[in-house]
C-alpha cells in the first residue's frame, strides 16, 4: 500500500512535468513562430531597401549626366556668346576703319557742293 501511494505520487509528479514541458514547447513553437515571423519581416525590409537604394543609384545617375549635360550646354552657350561678342567687336573694328579712311567720291561731292 505504501508502495502504490509511493507510485501514485511519482505518477503525479510525472504528469505535472509533462504538462511543464507540454507548455514550454508551447512557448518554443510561439518564439519560433515569432522568430520565423521576425525573419520573414527582416528579409522583406532587407529587399526592400536594396530595391530602394537601386533606385538612390539610378536617380543619382540620371542627376550627374543630367548636370554634366547641362554644364556642357551652359559651356557652349558661353562659348558662342563670347564669339559672337567677338564677331561684333571685329564688325565695329572693320567699320571704325572703314569711316576713317578717306573716300574720295564723297569728298568730290562735298566740293561739287560748295563750288
């Protein structure tokens, strides 16, 4: 009879840490859900800040040749400018000298007039 109480007790004692061990794996399922959960999360950002820094890359790309092409269109523009600043400056040259010198028809008809 001892030996039966004995039994009865272990018999309890055992079915009290099964039910421990039951939730603890209860609990592990949980956090390795929560785990799996996490990592599935991690990946998906992961993916979707390399998308978006692709994407960083491509806009700043587009930005440099946009700006190399625009300083080229703003160096050629400031090249004719300066050519046609140029051509004026020779134009009024060629028409200084031109006035200056003498012609002589003109200088017949001032003294037709005056005679």
């Amino acid at each position: 009879s001892a030996k039966i109480k004995e039994l009865e007790v272990e018999n309890s004692q055992l079915k009290n840490q099964i039910e421990i061990l039951k939730d603890e794996g209860a609990y592990m399922r949980k956090q390795v859900e929560t785990l799996s959960r996490a990592q599935r999360e991690a990946e998906m950002a992961r993916d979707s800040t390399q998308k978006f820094a692709n994407e960083v890359v491509t806009v700043n790309e587009q930005l440099v040749a946009t700006l190399k092409d625009s300083k080229r269109k703003i160096r050629k523009d400031k090249e004719k400018r300066h050519s046609r600043q140029h051509d004026r400056e020779e134009d009024h040259r060629i028409r200084s000298a031109y006035q200056t010198v003498p012609q002589p028809e003109k200088d017949n008809e001032i003294f037709l007039t005056l005679g």
